[in-house]
C-alpha cells in the first residue's frame, strides 16, 4: 500500500506521548534528483524495520539549506501504516577532531630521522678520523713510530683517497634521505598547525508512523534545495558542403552543485520548470502624473536625501613488414552521445538522463546531452555596408521540437570547424531561430559615397538642404546562388521642422522598415555565380539655416561647426 504523507502535528503529539513509542535511525541514500533551472528536489529512501505502534523515524545529516516547507513523506509496506506529522531540526556542528593518523604518521617519520643520524654521525666520525691520519708526519704513520720508508708513502696515500672514496658514496645517500625527510617532517608539522575544520550543522528530519503490526517499510523523502541549478548550452553544426544543407542542434544541460552532500548514482532529470519563482502575478499600482515641483537640495529631509544618492556599485602507428597479410581491421564506428528522454507537460518539459550518474557537491560541472534537432534551414547572407562590409552567413529553422529552448550559449560550427560562440533567446515550440555563422568571404561587398550636394539659404528660401547618395555593390563568388539582405539607414527626424525625403534614384526597397526599427530598411538579391549586382541609396535632409543640425551626434553644418 503506497500512501502520501499528511502533516498533523497533533497526532504527532499524541505519538511523543506514547509510552511505547520507538525511535529509529533511517539509513537513507539519495536515489532521485530532479534539478530545475533555479532549484533541485531530492529524493532519498530507506528501508525501516517498523515495530507495532507508534515509531519515530529519523533521518540524519540532511542539507541544512533544505526548505522545511517541501518536506514530503511517501512510504509502502505489507501491512497498513500511517504516516503522521513531518518536522525538523537543525542539528548543532561538531568540533574539530584531531588527525591521530597524521600525528602517527609524524612520529614514525621523526624516528626514522633520529636513527639515520646515528648512521651520518659515525660516517663522520670516520671521515674526520681518515683526515687526521692523512695529516700525520710519515715519522708517526709506522707501527713503531719510525718513519715509513719513502717505498711505503704511495701506499699510504691510497689508502687515504680509497677510504675518503668509500665514505663518501656512503655518506652522499645518507644526507640526501635526511634531506627528504626533513623536508617531509616540515610538511607533516605544518599540516598538523593548519586548523582542521568541524563538521557544520546539518537538519535531521522526524516522520511519525503509526502502525498495528510489526512490518518492513519502504520510505521516501523528498525536499526542495535552493542554490543549486542547471544552465542550457548548445552545439549548432552547419554542413553546407552536401547539397542539402543541414543543420544540427545539440542541446546540452551544464550541472554543478554545491548542495553539501554528494549524488552518487542517482537518477537525475532535468525539468524546464521554475520552481523558486513567484507564482502569481505581480500587483499593478495606480501610475500618476503631475506638474514637475522643483525642490531644492538643501530643504530636502535626510532620509529623502539618502535616498536621492546614487546606489553603490554591486560587487602511425609505425608498420611492420611482414611475409604474410593480415586480416584488415573491422572498420570503425563513430561514437554517439547518449540522448536523454523527453517528457513534455502543457507547461515545461523534463528530460530523464539514462543511466546513473555521479556528482559531487565540489562544484565539478557535468555536461549532459538532452536532445538532438536536426533541419535543413533556410540560408541567407546578411549585411550592413554602412557599418561594416563583411557579408555574414545566417540561418533561420523552427523548432519543431516539443520542449522549448531556454536561453543560453551556443557553440557554433561550419563544415566542420569552430567559428565562434553565441547567444540564442528563450524560443517557444514552433518558434522560429535565426543563427548566425560567421563571416562568408565570398560574398565580397563595397559600400561608396558617389553624391553629396549642400545647397545655401537664398532670399526667399531660409533653409539649407543637404543631397546624399551612396551605392553598394554585392558580388557573389561562389559556385551556387545565394540570397543577400542588405541593410541600411535613413535618418530620422524628432523635430517637423527637420525633414527627410527619400529620393527617386533610391532602389526600391524590399523591406522599409527592419525589426520595427524606424528608419532602418533593406533590400534582399537573388545573385547567380559569379553575379554583382548595385544598390543605390539617396535622401535629402532639409533644416532652417539658422539652426544647428546633429547627425547621429556630430553637426553637419556650419553653424553646428
């Protein structure tokens, strides 16, 4: 029987005051994270031994960040059980305790030191022995204190210079592991002065269940963690070398947590959902307008001055010959990336990644494929010669996908190569995305003044007017026709008394006005190979004489200058 917890502090109560009631320690380990863009919710199980009555199952060392709020309790079992009142507490940290192994570790390493000085002091002992004896007179060096025999001092130098030999490759090893011990006694001090951090506090949650007989249960408990979220990355693959043109979109989720207890084999999805986001609207206050009342500074209260100030700033492999052939190897088979389920809902969609996966709570990221789009998009050469004439590859595709893609980062690839990264928007289910691709060298395109005419006030016209006429040239070089969107601009004007005509010599427009963008306007080519094809460009502004003109913050006229 499988029953979902209900919170009743008072039959909590009545169970704490029971006189038969059992305490039990659940051993529980994560199984189940769902993470969300803000916030993830863990599962953990246990399996308890229930006595008959009233038990009081405790779970331990749980997140101290957990919401109380999201506890939930679900268990089965083969007899009937009830589960009662959820609550938790947090749990004081404990003290540091001391590291007996590293301090066993330096005894053992001191003693070792201690004897292998012994060693280096009698090694010295001799050498200094075998010095003396060289600088003895040769009246002193014979058995009876006569001098040695002038056949005998070759012998006694040798001797000195093979003992002096001998001691030193003896002595040689013997300091260099002194060295390396000191250096490792150092180590080991230092890290026993370093302050070894007590474990922090952590919750511990208490479910009542009430049972008739004795029974094994099969217990869940979940709960929401805040601080912790996954980020969408993609990868978008452009092959325009086949003839049909297709595009491929990985989506990936980008995961790290820092959540104070590690997920290890856990089933882990992935959800669109935001949970930690207000659920309602926003409240909508009454807007006034009014007269402008200028107050000076000086009469102004403190407080309404504190709040006037400026915020603060927020922080081949080689071959060998051989008589014989071998068999020819098995041919290779490229690796595919495992794709993740999907689950959409009318409101988000959730991706289950296969498999189990592992991750720590260090802030190790893990990337996780979810799904894969593939189309064969709508291709376009894009550019805006007045600003920059470089021609740019840009796609455009719909998602036909069931979930939806949030915004985020995307890795960008043509035919094979990395051209740079990107930014995609949120995009809805059938949604169109536009993506660009760098830059198409050829496509080569010049932009030129060819006209500009400046006519003086007369006696009976006070105005002055101005004639500017510029002509771009597109050339399409490679092998197969392309489609070219050339964008540029009009000036316009916030004043009627400044105005601005598009003249006759203008080629006619395909667009006359560009993503709601006033005065911004294109015109769209079909070019053939080897194609050039011109696009003219001509306007009249015309002003009163005795007024300064700007133009896109610069004067344009006399007065201005």
């Amino acid at each position: 029987m499988r029953l979902v917890s209900t919170l009743a502090s008072s039959f909590f109560a009545l169970m704490v005051a029971a006189p038969a009631l059992a305490d039990i320690d659940a051993t529980s380990k994560i199984d189940a994270v769902a993470v969300y863009p803000d916030a993830a919710v863990i599962s953990r199980v246990a399996a308890v031994d229930l006595a008959a009555g009233a038990n009081v199952v405790t779970f331990r060392g749980l997140p101290v960040s957990l919401d109380p709020a999201s506890l939930r309790i679900e268990g089965e079992a083969a007899a009937a059980i009830t589960i009662g009142a959820v609550e938790s507490e947090v749990a004081p940290g404990s003290a540091p305790t001391p590291d007996n192994a590293l301090e066993a570790k330096l005894k053992s390493v001191r003693a070792e030191r201690e004897a292998l000085q012994s060693t280096i002091d009698a090694l010295n002992a001799k050498h200094a022995m075998i010095v003396r004896f060289s600088q003895s007179g040769p009246e002193k060096l014979s058995a009876d204190a006569k001098p040695l025999d002038i056949g005998q001092w070759s012998a006694a130098w040798d001797a000195v210079a093979t003992g002096l030999a001998k001691l030193s490759d003896d002595l040689r090893p013997a300091l260099a592991k002194a060295r390396d011990l000191d250096g490792e006694i150092k180590a080991l001090e230092a890290e026993l002065q370093r302050p070894t951090p007590g474990k922090g506090p952590q919750r511990n949650v208490r479910v009542a269940i009430m049972t008739d007989s004795p029974t094994a249960a099969h217990l869940i408990l979940s709960y929401r963690v805040a601080d912790v979220g996954w980020s969408p990355g993609y990868d978008a693959a452009l092959d325009t070398k086949t003839g049909a043109r297709t595009l491929s979109l990985t989506r990936r989720a980008l995961l790290a947590q820092r959540t104070g207890e590690d997920w290890s084999d856990v089933a882990l999805t992935v959800s669109t959902a935001r949970v930690a986001r207000s659920s309602n609207v926003p409240e909508v206050g009454t807007l006034k307008i009014d007269f402008w009342q200028p107050v000076q500074d000086e009469a102004l209260p403190a407080a309404k001055m504190a709040a006037r100030a400026p915020a603060p700033l927020a922080a081949g492999p080689a071959e060998a010959a051989k008589s014989t052939p071998e068999p020819a190897p098995p041919p290779l088979v490229k690796a595919q990336e495992a794709v993740s389920q999907v689950a959409s809902g009318a409101y988000s969609a959730e991706f289950k990644v296969l498999g189990r996966i592992t991750l720590p709570s260090d802030g190790t990221q893990k990337s996780f494929v979810l799904a894969k789009l593939s189309a064969q998009p709508s291709i376009l050469i894009k550019a805006a010669p007045g600003i920059d004439q470089t021609a740019y590859l840009e796609t455009h595709f719909t998602d036909a996908e069931e979930a939806p893609l949030l915004a985020g980062e995307v890795a960008l690839h043509r035919d094979g190569a990395f051209v740079g990264l990107g930014r995609i928007a949120f995009v809805a289910p059938g949604d169109g995305l536009d993506l660009g691709f760098g830059a198409d060298d050829k496509v080569k395109i010049q932009r030129a003044p060819v006209n500009r005419k400046e006519n003086e006030p007369t006696w009976y016209n006070q105005s002055k007017i101005e004639t500017r006429e510029f002509k771009t040239n597109v050339k399409n070089l490679h092998d197969f026709p392309i489609k070219v969107q050339l964008i540029d601009q009009l000036p316009i004007s916030e004043n009627t008394a400044i105005t601005v005509d598009l003249l006759p010599g203008t080629t006619p427009l395909t667009e006359k006005q560009v993503g709601d963008k006033r005065g911004v306007m294109s015109w769209t080519l079909d070019l053939n190979p080897g194609e050039a094809k011109d696009v003219r460009l001509a306007y009249r502004m015309k002003w009163p004489a005795d007024r300064a003109v700007m133009l896109d913050g610069a004067p344009i006229d006399p007065v201005a200058q």
